[in-house]
C-alpha cells in the first residue's frame, strides 16, 4: 500500500479525492514538525510553499518516489538532492497566474493612484488633499522581467489599460514577443526604460538579488518597481536605501527576503513603498485549482506513471513561471 503524505491545507475536496482510492493510506499533517515525521514512510507528497523538503528529509525517506507541490514557486524544495536520489518533483504553475497577476497590477493602480493614502486622508477628514495628486498608468512604459506564465497576463492586462509593456527573458523566443506586441530589451536597458518595472522570475542562482545596488543604478527616478515573485530576487538593504533617498518613486511588495517580514524591518517605516503579506496565490480560485491539480498529479502518476508539469522542463528559468 503506497502511502501519500498530504498538506492539510489542500481542499477537503482534494484530500476526499486520495481517501476515496482504498489503496491508498493517506496520512494528513499540519505542520513541518509532523511532515518531518511521517516522510520516511511516504511514497508520494502533497505540499505547499511553507513546508520545506530538504536533503536530510529526503535522504531518510527511502519510499519516497514523488513530490508534489500546489505552488508555482519550487525553491523550497532541494531539487537537485530529490534528482539524485530518482525522487520526481511535479508543480502546479498554471493555478495562480490569474491571481498573481491581478496582485501585480493592483499594486501598481495602488502606488499610482495613491489610494492607500487616499483612504489614510480620508479617515483622518481630509478631503481631496494636494499630496493625493496621482498619475495613470495609461500610456507609461511597463518592463517585465521574466515573460513566462504570469509575465504574460500581466501583460495583457496591462495593454487593456494602455501601458506600452517591453520585456526582458533570454529564454522565451521571439515569436513570443511578437505575439503578445512587447518589444524585447536587455535588463539593463529594460530599467532605464520603465516607468514601472515587475518582476516575474523564480529565485535561482541567476535570479539571486538581481535587483542590487548595481543594477538600481541604471532606473530612472520616477520608476515604481513591483515584486510579487520571490522576496531574494531583491537585496533589500540596497533598495531601501534607492527609496530612503527617492532614487526610485516607489515599490510595491508582496514577497521578502525573510518571511514573515520582520517586525522592525525598515520598509514599513517609508512611505513611498506599498507593502502585502505574499498574498499573490491567496485566493479561493488559486487555492482551489492548486489542490486539485495537484492531486490530480498525484493519482495519474499512481495510475499510469505519467508526470505532467516536471521539474525542470529545461534550463529556461523564465518558462517555469
């Protein structure tokens, strides 16, 4: 009896989905301390983001065959350990692109149009004050950096409103920008050009603080710079300062270098930054099509063997989002 470890966070829909097949023994956990537990006996696991699957985990569980993750981002798995050891990794990164980027232009309509100002004015009964003087973000120049999965509807959306998009990815081919009307640039070039820049990579070596006191350097002064990807793609000490010293208008933040943010963190003391609790996947539309197609990975790779959505599908690191 293969023996299928699973996040409690799924949908109880999804979990009934593995309870209902008797050959299986379906064991749910809460929490990492109980995950750590019960691994070594587990063929397949079901996990999210909060749940790390690192070498010494994986070197215990001598059953394990499959993991699964209910997420688009994977760096919280040790996948080069879980390739050496035949462990197979499977993700589910068409379940939050409508959400993640609805995220990212709320940040940017947010910072724009200064409503949480707006609203802070409002409680405090002062009506239509002089410093709530915003721009649009129609006609703006919009870079996105990783033109994959949510990069592209980021980008639809943001035509729909009228902003010009050009992109940087070396791994997506050009027949891509084409079809989706976005002019490729170089990075370097992409910052000097945006009025708003958004990024939409995964954390990897290349992608480690790629936004840095180096790189910062070449924006513009009136540039709002928009995260909802991963919180290490940024060095953060060196963006704090760009906004401690107005180098760049504003950022919007979902995700952070430590998370939870810490208490103290000097980003809650500035004003011109715009801050969320990585909320990008945080929907019940997300939620719902992440568990299911997760579990859904799960029993056909118990059926059949098939494995859709593998780790990696190449060394492209923009096509995984």
């Amino acid at each position: 009896m293969k023996v299928i470890l699973v996040y409690n966070g799924y949908t109880p829909k999804s979990i009934a989905m593995l309870k209902s097949n008797r050959q299986l023994k379906v064991i749910v956990y809460q929490n990492q301390k109980e995950f750590d537990q019960y691994i070594s006996d587990s063929t397949i696991v079901l996990i999210r983001s909060n749940t790390q699957v690192h070498e010494k985990l994986i070197l215990g569980a001598k059953n394990l065959k499959l993991v699964v993750t209910a997420t688009s981002g994977f760096d919280h798995i040790d996948y080069s350990c879980c390739m050496k050891n035949n462990i197979k990794v499977l993700y589910t990164p068409n379940a939050n692109v409508q959400s993640a980027a609805e995220l990212t232009i709320g940040h940017m309509l947010n910072i724009s149009r200064k409503l949480t100002q707006a609203q802070t004015s409002l409680f405090n009964d002062r009506w239509r004050s002089p410093d709530l003087f915003a721009s649009n973000l129609g006609g703006k120049n919009l870079g996105i950096v990783g033109l994959g999965r949510i990069g592209q509807k980021v980008t639809q959306i943001a035509q729909a409103i009228g902003m010009k998009v050009a992109a940087y990815d070396p791994y997506i081919e050009h027949s891509m920008f084409q079809a989706l009307n976005v002019e490729p640039q170089g990075f370097m070039e992409l910052l000097r050009n945006s009025d708003v820049l958004s990024l939409h990579v995964p954390l990897t070596k290349e992608t480690f603080e790629m936004i840095n006191a180096k790189t910062l350097v070449e924006a513009n002064t009136d540039l709002i710079l928009i995260n909802a990807s991963r919180g290490q793609v940024i060095r953060e000490p060196d963006l704090i300062q760009w906004l401690q010293k107005k180098k760049i208008k504003a950022a919007g933040l979902d995700v952070y270098h430590k998370e939870p943010l810490v208490k103290d963190s000097e980003l809650k003391q500035l004003k011109n930054v715009f801050l969320t609790p990585h909320i990008g996947a945080f929907t019940e539309e997300a939620y719902v099509e992440a568990s299911e197609d997760a579990v859904a990975k799960a029993l056909r790779f118990i059926d059949s063997g098939e494995l859709r959505d593998e780790l990696p599908l190449d060394q492209a690191w923009a096509k995984f989002l």
